[in-house]
C-alpha cells in the first residue's frame, strides 16, 4: 500500500517504534524558541545538570513580547523586558543562536526560519507555539508542542509522539477575484468546525493549493491548528525548491542537487489511504470574516451575523449567544455595516512580504477613515527592509497608517499593541477569542485586501467596494 506525505516524513524520523499503544519516538531536526514557552525548559535543563544536545539544531528569536516602536530601548513592560532578557541569556548559556531586537534576522519565528531558509521538505520542526503548523507549507512535519517537550527536545533532540490520522483537503478551481489563501481556510474552518480536524495531520492538495504562491500555502497551514489538526502539510513542487534555493541556509551544488531529488519524492503515493477526506469547490468562495470569537464563526462578507436560533446544536447556540454578547452584534446585521475602530495588517498568518505588497495595492492614493487606526507590522525584519525598499512604506505612512518594527504586534494582548476594551479591529491575524488583541477588545479575521479596504472605508469592506 501507498504512503501518504506525513507518513513519509514520519517513517523517516522514527527513531524507536512504539509498542503496545506506546508512542513513536521521533527524532526532531529543528526546534525553534522564544521567550514566551522556553524559560522553563531551559530551567528543567538547568535543575538536571543537562546540556542542550544540539544546539546547531535550535533557534530563537524575540517576537511576542517585544515592542513594535523604539525596539532598541530597555522594554518598559517589567515582565516583557524580563522574559526577553531571559531568553537572551538562555541563548548565551546554552549556546543557541538567537536574533533578538535590532537584528536583521530577527522577526515573527514562523516567517524566520522560511525566510532563512532553514526550513525545507522533508524536516521534522517544533515549537513552543501551536502555529508552527506554518513550516508544513514547504512539506515539513510542523507542530506545537508544551513546556516539557520543548525541554524534552532540547535534552534529547527526539520527542515521544502518537501517530496522528491522515486527512485529505482537495481544494479544486480557480479562487475568484479578490478571494485569497485566507478567505480559503476561514471559510474551510467555518464549514468543518474548530475540531474537526483534532486527531489529524491535514494534507492540502488539488490544483488550487497548486496555483498558490508559498506565502498563501504557508496562511493555510498557519490556520490547521485553528481548525484542531495537529498539523497542515503541502507537498513540495517547483515552486517550493524555487523559493529555498538561495537561502541562507538552503544546501548548494551538489547538496541542492541531492536535497531535490529526496524532496521530489516527498508527495502521496497514487494508492495512499487517507483516513479521511474533505473536498472544496473554490470557484464558490468570497471574502470571509469572522463575527464571533472563535475562527469557525464567521461567514461571507456579503453576509448578515447570524442568531443563535440558526444553530441546532444546543451548545453551538450557546456559543453563539455568548460571542455575539461579547462582540456586541445584533443577528441580521449586515457584515459590511460593522465600523471598526483599528485594522491590524500583520502576525505569521498574513505579515509577510506577498501581504504587504496586496494591502499596499489597495491603499495607494488613498486616505484612512476618520477614526480608524492602522497598524502595519512586518513579519520580520527582513521583510520591513525589503518592503521599504520597494517603498511600501512610504505608501502605508502616507495613506495614513503606523509603520511599525517587526513583531507579533497586535495579534495577542502580550505586548504594547493592544485594543481598549470595546474597540473593534479588522484583524489580519489567526484567532479571535475573548481578550485576544486586548481586554475586551473585539475582534474581526480577515484577509490583507479586506483589512486594507476597511482602513479606507471604516466599515468590514473588501476591495471591489471601493
């Protein structure tokens, strides 16, 4: 019988097999760190006497708890400026490379290691962070892990793991105009439920995630963990040997040649079973918002919120109520009559250089909407600077947005860029819970192109609506 891709990448990284319902024990060829999960690990490390086993094999880099202005300034935050600190001095300790403020390495961790090169097909990839689920754009086996396994890694360079299933996403048909890679997974995550995928490794596959540039493919597997997958995997193809070739650390000559040729091998056999299989038409996509607070509730733009009445399942219409409470939305309102107060153009969903360059489009020659602030905060650092040198920033600062420092920003309430309580934003990032961006802050999802027509408008508005 066939393989499927995840179960190449799997069998190629088992070091002992689980018996007896025992996990596999699966060796890790990338840990990445930052400063929010990974002081802990370092003590557990410290306590036992342990040395990190391979240091060449781990990277940090300060991202959540950082600052987005005056980055080169002690942080204020005592508990920020603390757990940064710690980080650094971790690094320092245990000698791990590290890209902290000011760095032109430095940045969102999952726009890092893809813009380095660092990582590739094939890759076994963790991280104290659920959304590491992003590297499986480029064929990588990719996911969160807690405290102690980041430990457990960094003692061991393997990590016990159960097997996950196997699911199949088929996405057939061109994306209609103004439909991006976002609009795709909200709209999947909405149909299928944010557990609907627990238990499961996700592969993306059909001709739409085909014609998807890396930057889309990577917005999707950023979501699967929104939708309770425990991880999302694209098959690499030209395009991904086309984006790592010339990286920092991508192999060259012979060692590219090699690295290929594995890599072309990496896609599901013909007769692979999967356990499971979804199909999406994406000729009948539109853009997508969220209108509660959690990324399965949302609907099309064009829409209304919905009432709690509409939903059978009696915990689903509690869920409703309760985020619609919160939201402060009336059922039957239309999605494109919501004011905001804020749009956040960023986070490792949508911070990269493909999603400036789209608002950017929108924006030109435009003027912000009275009472509307617009923060644009770059993945990395390395995308600021090449944004800039496209002059980006000039068209963000003169339509009459914040050009920020790199960072996870306003994606979650850790850092000084946060709502009030009861301001509303139009948000480019993955998660809209209660508090996310800010105590009470109320949160929208949305795609680069309809954050940026909202910053013109005021209102939930996509680019035709200009």
């Amino acid at each position: 019988m066939g393989r499927t891709l995840s179960e190449k990448v799997w069998d190629d990284h088992v070091v002992v097999e689980g018996r007896d319902g025992e996990p596999d024990l699966l060796y890790i060829d990338l840990q990445l760190c930052h400063e929010v999960t990974s002081p802990q690990a370092f003590d557990g490390l410290r306590l036992a006497g342990r040395k990190v086993r391979r240091p060449d094999l781990t990277l940090a880099t300060e991202d959540h708890n950082t600052p987005t202005l005056n980055i080169l300034s002690p942080i204020e935050d005592p508990v920020s400026r603390l757990q940064v600190d710690t980080l650094r001095k971790n690094a320092a300790e245990f000698g791990i490379r590290i890209h902290s403020l000011g760095d032109k390495d430095q940045g969102v961790v999952h726009v890092v290691g893809p813009q380095l090169g660092i990582t590739q097909p094939g890759m076994t990839i963790v991280c104290g962070d659920s959304h590491t689920s992003t590297h499986g754009a480029f064929g990588a086996l990719a996911f969160g892990i807690g405290t102690s396994e980041v430990e457990h890694v960094l003692a061991t360079q393997t990590l016990p793991q159960g097997k996950p299933k196997k699911m199949a996403v088929t996405v057939t048909g061109a994306l209609p105009e103004g439909v991006t890679a976002k609009d795709l997974i909200l709209t999947h995550i909405s149909r299928i439920g944010t557990g609907g995928g627990a238990g499961y490794i996700a592969e993306y596959r059909g001709d739409t995630i085909e014609n998807l540039s890396i930057e889309g493919r990577m917005t999707i597997c950023n979501m699967s963990i929104e939708w309770g997958a425990r991880a999302g995997m694209v098959a690499p193809d030209a395009k991904t040997f086309e984006y790592l070739k010339g990286r920092p650390h991508a192999p060259v000559g012979e060692e590219w040649d090699k690295a290929v040729a594995y890599w072309s091998t990496l896609k599901s056999d013909p007769d692979a079973v999967f356990d499971k299989e979804v199909v999406i038409d994406a000729t009948t996509l539109t853009p997508f918002v969220t209108w509660g607070t959690n990324p399965g509730q949302g609907v099309g733009l064009g829409g209304t919120v919905p009432s709690p009445s509409d939903f059978t399942d009696p915990v689903e219409r509690a869920a409703a109520e309760r985020a619609l409470t919160y939201m402060d939305l009336e059922p039957g309102t239309k999605m494109r009559d919501i004011k905001v107060n804020t749009v956040f153009l960023g986070s490792c969903t949508n911070g990269r250089l493909e999603d400036l360059r789209l608002a950017a489009e929108v924006l030109q020659g435009k003027r912000i909407a009275d009472g509307v602030r617009m923060l644009v905060v770059p993945g990395s650092a390395r995308v600021r600077l090449q944004a800039m040198a496209e002059g980006l920033d000039k068209v963000f600062t003169e339509f009459g947005a914040e050009w920020r420092e790199a960072g996870c920003s306003m994606c979650l309430g850790m850092n000084p860029d946060t709502l009030s309580p009861g301001e509303r934003s139009a948000s480019t990032s993955n998660r809209n819970f209660e508090g996310r961006q800010g105590k009470g802050g109320r949160t929208h999802l949305v795609s680069p192109a309809v954050a940026a027509a909202t910053a013109v408008t005021g209102t939930l508005s996509d680019p035709s609506d200009l």
